[in-house]
C-alpha cells in the first residue's frame, strides 16, 4: 500500500522555447546566473513540500552542464542547507555518482549530514551515464565492466566506513589506509569519525541492468524505478525480489522499492496530455540519447533492441505504457492504484518533474495533486 509520496527534481533551470521543434538541446547555452536559479527552485519546492506533507525531496547530481537540464552538483550539501530551510521534508540523492567520489570523503560527508539535520538525508548512489563528467573526473564510464568495478569496490569502502568500528580494505583499486607510519607505529586501521547517527544507513541507487539488481541485493541496498513501462517495471520488481531472496532477503513484491512516474492533472485527459506534451518532449529530447526509454513493445522486447521501436517516444506512450498519468484527479488515482494493487510491498511513490515544465506550473501540480490524490492512499 502506498504510504509516502516523493517528488524528483533534477535540477533544470526553467526553459525556454520547449518542445521537439524548440530549441536543440545542444544548443542551449544560459548564464551562470540562471544556471544559478536552481537552488532557490530547489528551496521553494522544498518549503511547498513541507507544508503539503509529501515526504522527500529527490534531486541529481551533475556537473558542466550549460545546457540547463542537470545543474545540482552536490546533493549532500543542498540536502544540509534545504533542512535547514524546512521542518521536516526529507532530502534523497538520486542520485551520488559514486565514481566521481572518493568513496570516504563522500561517507564523512554524508555522516556529517546525517547527524546534523537528524536523519533527514537520504543517501542514494548511482554509476553515471555523462561521459562528460565521469571521464572528466578521471573515473572510468566508456569501460562498462571497469566501472562496474571500480563502483562495487567504491561501495565496499564505503559501507565499512559506515558499518564497522575500524576497517582495512586493499583492493584493486583502493588501499585504506596505506600501510604508512603513524606517529611512531604503522597502520592497519582506521576509523571514520564521525559515523552516521542512523545506522544500518539506507543506500538508494537506481536499477540500471540484471547486474545491477544482483550487486544491489548483494550489498542491501534499496531500489528506485522511475517512468519505466508497465511491463519493463513488472520485471525490475520481480527481478529485485528474487534477488534479494538468493542473499536471504524475504520481501514482498515492491518492498524497498520507490517507484516513479509522470502524471499531469487536468479536466480530462486530452486537455492534461495538450498542456504537459512540450514539457515531456522536452524531456526527451534531452533524455533518450542516453537511452532511457525504458518502454515494450507487444511482444515484450525494450524499446531500442532488435525488432522494437528506437524513436523518441511520445507522450501518449508513455501514457499507454503507464509510465505517465494524466487527467482527472480520479483517473491519476485509478492508475496509480492499478500498478500499487501488483505490489503489496510497494508503499512509495515518487512524482517526476518534466524537464520542460515552470516552477509555477508544477507548483500548481503539487498542489492539486496534494488535495485531490493523496488522500485516496494510505
């Protein structure tokens, strides 16, 4: 059942001239002031949030993007200064892109976090898809298989910082501590001071690939699935499920999971799909070269594999594919209910910010969305 409601937010600034036949996504160019504007979007939504009772905040880390669609560039510290600018909203990185971290510093950043606000930042963790930031950070992206690598060790690290009293780790990557001398006797230790106030620390990443899953579930952590299709999403669940279960974790179908789509409220569901396209189609303009179409076609196979569509895809797509709600209050309620009665496990579901669409629009949305939705959930 359904409990929690969170929103995503990746950090664009509010575009101009959206839509496919807007602006070229390669073509935006913006200054640092409006670049700039993302945080204080980021605290209004924060401040509505709060008084609508919605449960967490998301946003994305990413770097050297003057395009305008991903602006955040530590999840961490806006966390911090958002708690301090709300009362009890929580803050999720969706998600830390562990290969640009080195793997302590980022968990002493966390813990330090963590204590402070009292528990209200979500750590979350990702791989990175940007070859332009990864690379530029000196982290492998290109090498698939060492990134993979090189994150399953980062994540190894930084969970015994979290978890153990004192730890050493040598891997092929890392070594920590060196054994170097230390005022008079040589390491074999060390201890990350201070250590999360929360412990075991609940670790988010998003479900990428059958690898993935299986590493996941190897190291305990949570799952977050968004504006995939109706059957893509059947088979993450399950997949995660029966994971989880080959390390001795029971959980229900949905258990751990967030799940996210795109919904837009209107008077019917033409006049939603009218006002919420140019923002979608903004989106994925921007989005699907990278691709995340995480659709079906009939015969079950990804949009993008042999014989499946490879097009940009439409909004009425994705609302054939469940992956967007739009229209009245009640019939968002209905789609919502109809994937949450799959999943008995499933108690979090997360909203996601079309790129293209303003601050005031989407306030709008949350408003509505607050007084006409959730009180349909438990």
């Amino acid at each position: 059942m359904i409990k929690r409601f969170h929103v995503l937010y990746v950090g664009q600034i509010d575009l101009d001239n959206v839509g496919l036949q807007g602006t070229p996504a390669n073509e935006r160019r913006y200054s640092n002031d409006r670049l700039s504007e993302v945080f204080f979007t980021a605290r209004h939504m924060a401040r509505v949030m709060d008084e609508l009772g919605y449960y967490a905040l998301w946003t994305a880390e990413h770097h050297f993007q003057r395009e305008g669609y991903e602006c955040l560039p530590n999840l961490v510290q806006l966390g911090l200064w958002l708690a301090t600018q709300t009362r009890r909203l929580k803050f999720g990185c969706a998600f830390n892109v562990l290969p640009m971290w080195h793997p302590i510093r980022l968990a002493e950043d966390y813990a330090m976090a963590d204590i402070v606000t009292d528990g209200r930042v979500i750590m979350g963790v990702g791989r990175g898809y940007h070859t332009r930031e990864v690379e530029t950070f000196g982290a492998p992206l290109i090498d698939a298989e060492k990134n993979r690598d090189y994150f399953e060790e980062q994540l190894q690290v930084m969970l015994k910082c979290f978890n153990e009293d004192s730890f050493h780790h040598k891997g092929r990557f890392f070594e920590c501590p060196p054994p170097v001398d230390y005022r008079g006797y040589k390491l074999t230790d060390i201890t990350m001071v201070p250590r999360p106030k929360h412990l075991p620390v609940e670790v988010w990443m998003p479900v990428a690939s059958g690898k993935t899953i299986d590493m996941m579930a190897k190291y305990g952590l949570k799952a977050m699935v968004t504006l995939n299709g109706e059957k893509i999403l059947d088979d993450v669940v399950r997949a995660y499920q029966a994971a989880c279960a080959k390390y001795g974790q029971a959980k229900q179908l949905g258990q751990d999971m967030i799940w996210g789509a795109g919904l837009y409220l209107a008077r019917d569901e033409e006049e939603a799909i009218r006002s919420v396209e140019p923002a979608h189609d903004e989106r994925y303009k921007w989005f699907a070269p990278f691709g995340f179409v995480r659709y079906a076609d009939e015969q079950g196979r990804t949009w993008g594999t042999p014989g499946a569509p490879a097009r940009i895809p439409s909004l009425r797509d994705g609302v054939q594919q469940k992956a967007w709600f739009c229209g009245t209050p009640g019939q968002v309620i209905d789609g919502i209910k109809s994937i949450e009665a799959k999943y008995p496990g499933l108690e979090d579901f997360m909203i996601h910010w079309a790129e293209g669409l303003s601050p005031r629009e989407f306030e709008e949305q949350l408003r509505w969305f607050a007084r006409d939705v959730m009180p349909a959930f438990g």
